[in-house]
C-alpha cells in the first residue's frame, strides 16, 4: 500500500530580546534556495521527529538561536502555498535571546522591527502567517 500525503513542514515567527527583555524585533531569513527571498526561519519535520523538537532544530539550524515555544499560531495548508509541492506548515510563536547568525539554508539573517517587516519580500504565505501574529 502506498500512501501519499503532503509535507510536513515548521515555521517559526522568532521574537528576539536582549538580556534586559527588550523587545528587538522579529528574526527572518533570506533564502539560499528557491524560492528566493524573504522568510520565516523553518523547515522539514524528519520521520520520527515531533513538530517541536523539528522547530527547535530547525531554528537553530537556519538562525543558530536557540528558542522557547511560546504557543502555537496556526496550520497553513493550502496546496498552493510552496510552490515546489504541497507542504502543510505548522507555525509557532517562539522567543529567544542573542546575536542571530546565518546557518544553513539561510543567506542572511536579519531582524526587523514589527513596523519595517517588508511583507511584499515575503516567499511562501509568510505574509499571510506574519500578519495573523499581528492580529493575535
């Protein structure tokens, strides 16, 4: 029997502090990969892996930050999402401290103040994940 399904994938909206708890931004990615641009920080969940220990690795893979899940945002899973197959995200709000630095698939990493995240550089619907952390 072969089953198909879509991938499996994290995302992490990484809402970086300084040692004092001040608040300093949101950490992104740019993209080593197609598709090129702007993202949150994410990636495949290996067999045998929960999706929070995937986030956890995958953070530190791409942003070599090490993060607390803070909650759950939501599951986006509209086929068209990833434009290279249907992927299934699951997206969390996390919290770290530090100095971000690209690893990884990721180019760059920079962080961006709530007011200057340029949603139209958005890969995927980072936009649309961004925005609903806005609204929470």
């Amino acid at each position: 029997m072969s089953i198909k399904t879509p991938f499996v994938a994290v995302d992490g909206i990484i809402q970086l502090f300084d040692s004092n708890e001040n608040f300093q931004g949101i950490v992104l990615i740019e993209r080593k990969n197609p598709p090129l641009g702007l993202a949150i920080p994410g990636g495949f969940v290996e067999i045998g892996e929960s999706v929070e220990n995937a986030l956890v690795r995958e953070m530190k893979e791409e942003t070599d930050l090490d993060v607390e899940i803070i909650r759950l945002l939501g599951v986006y899973s509209d086929p068209k999402r990833d434009p290279r197959f249907h992927t299934v995200s699951i997206a969390f709000v996390c919290k770290a401290y530090g100095s971000p630095k690209a690893q990884s698939d990721a180019k760059e990493v920079r962080v961006f103040k709530i007011e200057d995240i340029p949603f139209d550089k958005l890969v995927f619907d980072h936009a649309k994940i961004l925005r609903d952390y806005l609204m929470r």
